[in-house]
C-alpha cells in the first residue's frame, strides 16, 4: 500500500492503536447507553474496524510481512 516503509509502520501503529480503542469505546458504550444503542454502536464499530482491517493493515502487511507484530506474537 506505501512505498515508504516508515510511513506504513507509522500507519500500522495507528491501526493497532485505533483498533484498541475503539474496542475499549464498546465497553464504555454497553455501560452508559441503552441495550439498543448499544448493538447498533457495536454493528458500527464492527464496520468501522472491518474497513481498517481489510483495506489498510492487511496490504500493508502484504508488503511488509515483518510490520506485522499481530502475526509474529501469536506463532
């Protein structure tokens, strides 16, 4: 996706970081709001975060297998 590897690093890092906390924002959403919001909060962030996934980690992971710090913790 980036010809800079340094910039898709940098992009990476943000992915890792957005996706914690937007996962945390579910938590703070499932206490404070009503069951209804709460599952369409849940079904939006799941887009959200399936969007980041696929059309931005996943090619920069392509390219730069070793950026991929997911992968490599969890073999």
């Amino acid at each position: 996706m980036f010809e800079d590897k340094d910039v898709a690093k940098d992009i990476y890092e943000l992915m890792l970081e957005f996706r914690i906390r937007l996962s945390d924002s579910v938590g703070l959403v499932n206490e404070r709001c009503s069951e209804e919001e709460a599952l369409r909060y849940k079904k939006a962030i799941g887009k959200v975060l399936g969007y980041m996934i696929y059309e931005i980690k996943e090619p920069i992971c392509e390219r730069y297998p070793e950026l991929d710090v997911e992968k490599t913790t969890n073999e």
